[in-house]
C-alpha cells in the first residue's frame, strides 16, 4: 500500500475498533499498521536493492539472500522470478561497460561404445563409423558421433565379452540435459553395418548450461580484480575469460596442496573442472623398450588406447606432481612388442583432455608472464553411487517417475563445482520435487563414494575435486 493508502486503511480500523478515545488530543498507535515506518521500509528496500545492483560482489550476495529477494519481491509486487531476471539483465549491462558477455550453454561430450559378438573380418577393417550418426537414450536425448571412426580400432573388452569400438560424441542439446549416467545410451538411429547394439560404458559430461547469473557475476569480479597476471585473480581471469569452463582453484605457494615447491615458492598449480576429450594420435620412434612414456599431447585419458603395432597396457599417472597436466608421466608396458627390425616408427591413437593444454598453451604466451612457474590441472573427480526404493503415487507410471528422478539427480550432482559437498537432505529435497514421487524407503541402500560402501549423511570433496554420478539406481 502507498501512504495514502495506509491512512485509510487505518482510519478505518480506528473506527471499527469498540473502546478507542476519539476525545481531542488523544493518540491513537496502532502497533501493526503504521504508515511511516511502512513506507520507510519500502524505501530501505527499494535503495538497497538499487545500490545492490551496482557491484559484482553485491549483486552475488543479494542472490544468496533469499530472505532479501522475498523482500524485493513483496516490496514491488512482483514475483522472485521477476527480480532475479531484473538483477540478471543489469548484470549484462554492467557487463557490457567491459565488453564482456554472458557464456552460451556447452554440449555434453563423452564417448560411446558400439559392439558386437564376433571379431571384425578382415574387409570390414576399412569400414568407418560416420560423423554425425547419431544415438540416443530412452529418454530421447540424442547425441551425435564427433569425427569418423576406423573399424580398424575395434578391440575386445573381456568384461562385455564383446567387441568393441569407441567413438566419441557430443549431444545435440546444449546443457546439462546431456548429462547422464553410465549405460543409458542404448539406441542407433542411424544404422552402423555391423553393430547393432550401442551403450556408453562411461557417464556423458561436460555439458554446461547457459551461465547463471551467480557464475556471471563471479567471473565478472575476476575480470576486475584479476587486471594483474602475476596474481591469483590475473591467472584466474586469463582462464575463465578463454577456456570454455566453469571453475578452478590456484594453489599457490604456503598452501598444503603445493608439493612441487617444497615450501620455496616460484610455482603455482591450477586445477580446472570441465574435461575436453579429443582423439589424437602420437607418431615415435620405437627401439624395442619395454616401457614407452607418452610425449605426445597429454593428459592421456584411461579411454581406449589403440597402436599401429603390438599390444600393450596402460597406466596412467596417478601419483607424480605432473599428473593430470601437459607434463603427466603416461606411459605404456608392451605385452608383444612391435615386430623389429629396430627402430622403427610407431602411431598410438588416444584421447587426450584439450582444456589441460590450450590452458597452459594459453597461460604460456608471453603476454601473460606472470613470473612463476604455473601448471595447469585436471582436478580429480569423485564418482559416487546413489541407491535407494522408490514409492510411486497411485495412478502415475513408476517408469516415467524413476526416469524423471533420474535425470534431475544427473543435472543436479552433475553440476556441482569444485569442493563442493552433496547432504543426502538435498538430494532427497530433489527427489521429492518431481511429481507422482509418494516417497523413498530410507535409509538408502548406498549413498556415498563408490569407493566406499554403505551410505553416509553427507559426501565431502577436497578443494580440487568434483563429485560426479557413478551408479545410480532405483527400484
């Protein structure tokens, strides 16, 4: 109500109260309803709610502040809808004094596995897989295969005791809704000759929803406070502003996390979030050893690892301080060496993660010497397992409830950043907000690491980690 507004409305409540002295010079103070401090409160509101909108760090907060945003939304007579979509377009205006703007959703990427019974026949080895057949789940969220894949890379996996051929693909969604977990992936769209059967052995990642306004503004404070490349914030900036993702850390000297500098300084570590899977391949010259480390492009992915020659196994770097970088000491152990004469030029086909070196081919230019050694990092994700009964209302398709709770679980955890923590509470908040959900049976079957067994009230992660969907299901 405005002033006036409030006058009448006490007016009338004065008249319709019995006992009240209307007598000359009497007061009358009604403890509910007094105009002045009514409308100083809209104004309190009103110009912080204005101010709020002028700083990144403000715009943030005001955010985070549900209380606040109920406020905003009362005082205005609108929804909270329409305030955060009133402090998002002034962010991009904000923005746009810096030429900066808002970051488009990305693809989920990941890869797919085709395969099939019997061992490839020696004229199917010239066959490819071609670009764009696409996949899908039983949901109906497609994905499209990224590059043409040879036959001729097909291997055998002795736990699907089947043969196999890896292709990569990236939804045709942008958006988290390309992230699912393991094993949804079960249909072709187009024929592939040969493989009737698709699933994907590994979760689809990566795809990220159009910046959220908190993310923005976030980014935004980086690009201002990060004006120096010899600070935190510069590296920062120079990466966010560059890579397509969405967090990282910089641990620097004096922080437990730091061990390539034994305590000296000059060194600093990034650890980025999302992952870029690409196919690559690494020509070297081979002189009969039994051990290769692998110098081409790296970090080396555990995905399918194929050679011109010979077999071999493969173990990833786990335990260096160069792991999970352009330096990682990846390397192969040959079972049956390449036929000699010695040496002789080997071709290995992998996968290798783009965002660690265009990272650090980026912090690297000269431009950006910021007079420390910085390493870029893939930061290390944390597959969980989530497992639980589900009790469906009366009159609704238990199928179609489990596939709805499925995919909001996937976006949900799929989307949480690094060093963030997951409350067994919130995931049954989830839960409970897709409807025909009657209840769970608690406690949970599992719900915690999938290292670890039994189920926990609250999965933590370290600063340089990320939780992910490992297994999830629902009876």
């Amino acid at each position: 109500m405005d002033i006036n507004e409030s006058l009448i409305a006490l007016r009338n409540k004065i008249l319709e109260l019995r006992g009240v002295d209307v007598a000359p010079k009497t007061v009358t103070h009604d403890l509910f309803l007094v105009p002045s401090a009514t409308e100083l409160t809209r104004q309190k509101i009103f110009t912080s709610f204005v101010s709020g909108l002028q700083s990144f760090d403000s715009i943030s907060n005001m955010l985070q502040n549900e209380s606040f945003l109920d406020q905003v939304a009362e005082t205005f007579g609108v929804t909270i809808t329409d305030v955060t979509s009133l402090i998002a377009d002034a962010l991009d205006k904000l923005a746009a004094n810096y030429n900066i703007t808002r970051r488009d959703a990305v693809a989920a990427t990941g890869i797919v596995n085709f395969f099939r019974p019997n061992a490839l026949s020696e004229s199917e080895l010239t066959k490819t897989i071609a670009t764009g057949t696409i996949v899908y789940t039983n949901g109906g969220i497609e994905y499209k295969i990224t590059t043409n894949v040879s036959y001729s890379t097909y291997y055998y996996d002795p736990t699907m005791n089947m043969y196999v051929i890896d292709a990569p693909v990236e939804c045709t969604t942008p958006g988290t809704v390309g992230n699912v977990p393991a094993g949804v992936i079960t249909n072709i769209s187009t024929p592939v000759e040969g493989f009737s059967s698709v699933t994907n052995k590994d979760p689809i990642t990566n795809g990220i929803d159009i910046e959220s306004t908190l993310d923005f503004a976030a980014r935004l404070k980086y690009v201002i406070t990060g004006s120096n490349v010899g600070t935190a914030d510069g590296i920062a900036n120079i990466i966010l502003s560059n890579i397509p993702i969405t967090d990282l850390i910089v641990v620097g000297p004096g922080d437990p996390m730091m061990t390539r500098d034994l305590g000296w300084g000059g060194k600093v570590d990034v650890y980025i979030l999302e992952k870029s899977l690409v196919q690559t391949t690494w020509n070297f010259n081979y002189n009969g050893e039994d051990i290769t480390y692998i110098e081409g492009n790296r970090p080396v992915t555990a995905t399918n690892i194929t050679s011109s020659e010979g077999s071999f196994t493969f173990t990833p770097d786990t335990t260096t301080d160069y792991k999970g970088s352009v330096k990682s000491k990846d390397y192969i152990t040959w079972t049956t060496k390449p036929t000699p004469p010695y040496p002789k030029i080997i071709t290995l086909t992998y996968y290798y993660d783009k965002n660690i070196k265009d990272a650090q081919d980026l912090i690297n230019q000269d431009k950006y010497n910021t007079g420390a050694d910085v390493l870029i990092k893939q930061s290390t994700e944390v597959p969980i397992d989530i497992i639980f009964e589900l009790v469906v209302l009366a009159g609704y398709s238990k199928a179609t409830v489990i596939n709805e709770v499925t995919t909001i679980l996937t976006q949900k955890i799929d989307s949480l950043k690094l060093g963030k923590s997951v409350e067994q509470a919130d995931v049954i908040d989830w839960i409970y907000s897709v409807t025909g959900v009657d209840r769970i049976i608690l406690p949970m079957t599992k719900f915690n690491r999938s290292s670890s067994t039994g189920t926990v009230n609250v999965i933590t992660t370290s600063k340089n980690e990320y939780l992910r969907l490992s297994i999830l299901k629902i009876s």
